[in-house]
C-alpha cells in the first residue's frame, strides 16, 4: 500500500472478540494499515496499557485458588479502565495521535456482564461515571463461535484465569457483543474470523477504508 499524502485527523479504533477469534495477529494488520494511511498510532490494550494499569492486568489473569468475586473483577477493570484513559489514551488523542486498543469497555459489558451475568444497569453506571460520553470512534469486532475459538486458543499453552472458563460462559460473552454490534451498528463493524486469515484482513482494509473517514469529522 501505499500512504494518503495528507496527514489523517486522530481516532480511536478498539478490536473486540473472544479469545482465540485472532485479535493479536489482526491487531498488527490494523496498527500498520492505519500507519500506512497517515495516522500517528498509539497501539495499547485493556486491562493494561499504563505500568499500573498492567500490574492490574497481572492480577485479573492470574490463575489462583482464591475465588474471585464478579464485583471485584468488575471493579478492578474499572479502576484499570480509568488509569489507562486518563494518562493514555485522552492524551494520545489531544496530541493527534489515533489510538488503537485491544478492548474497551464493550468488554465488561461481554465478559463480566454477559459471561459473569452481572447487571448490565451496573456496569452502565461505572461507564457513565468514568467515560460520560466518550467512546471509540470505530470498533471492529472479530466474531467467532466459542467452540472453535476456545479450540484455537488453548493451542497456544498455559490458559489464563478467563481462558479456563466453560463454554457457556464464552457463549454468553458472544452474545452480549453480538447485542451490543447490533444495537449501534454506526460504531461497530463485524468480521467474520472463521473466515482465512488473508480474507479476515481484507475485510479489515475494506471496512477501515470505508469507515475511517468518521475520525476526520
């Protein structure tokens, strides 16, 4: 490819989906497209993304025998959530930056309110309180059923806290994306990752070569 001569506005893009749905793989292709056409990107992740915000990350993913409790884990990707937009991602933005993050806060409502069960109402209320109206300006989700993600990602060796969780939880967790892509489809764009990889990221191009154009508004 080759690069647009003008410098794009800033953005901020997210990438959703289960694991094993090929978020990493597909996060590079986004990170060097966006490159490609002119963005300055800031490539982060959730939890994570801030030296505390990463010691976070450590203890939610951790396996351990102490029971965690939803309210805890909700809370503390909050409280990680917080850290990383306030001395990450809005200062990428005021610098004109496009900020691209694996996962956002679509991900409690999926996994601690669709996996976990815990009210929606709840963790609508920690988003007001926390993000008022700010929210990514594009997200991608790679979708997947959970048999065949799970399948994929336990390939790849030691399993995470989360990535030892049932079936059903990760089919509650699809469907809550699933709702929430439908519920604002200006936002969202579904990927089918089922598909091959090269397939997956042409349909990637073709959505941000369409929809991308929302950041210089």
């Amino acid at each position: 490819m080759v690069a647009n001569s003008h410098k794009s506005a800033p953005c901020f893009v997210t990438l959703e989906g289960i694991e094993g749905v090929g978020k990493s793989t597909n996060l590079a292709f986004i990170r060097d497209w966006l490159s490609q056409h002119g963005h300055d990107v800031l490539q982060t992740r959730e939890p994570g993304g801030t030296p505390l915000a990463e010691q976070i990350r450590e203890l939610l993913l951790a396996p351990r025998e102490e029971v965690v409790d939803s309210d805890t884990e909700l809370l503390l990707m909050f409280a990680a959530r917080a850290q990383h937009v306030a001395t990450v991602i809005k200062p990428a933005l005021a610098a004109g930056k496009t900020v691209l993050s694996d996962r956002f806060v679509d991900a409690s409502f999926a996994y601690q309110g669709g996996g976990r069960q815990l009210p929606m109402a709840r963790i609508a209320a920690l988003e007001t309180w926390l993000l008022a109206a700010f929210k990514p300006t594009l997200t991608l989700l790679l979708d997947l059923h959970p048999d065949i993600a799970l399948a994929r990602a336990r390939q790849r060796g030691e399993a995470d806290r989360f990535e030892r969780e049932q079936l059903a939880f990760f089919i509650r967790v699809r469907e809550v994306y699933l709702q929430r892509a439908a519920a604002e489809p200006q936002r969202f764009a579904i990927i089918d990752a089922g598909q091959s990889l090269a397939d997956v990221q042409r349909d990637i191009a073709a959505l941000l070569a369409n929809r991308i154009g929302a950041c210089a508004s």
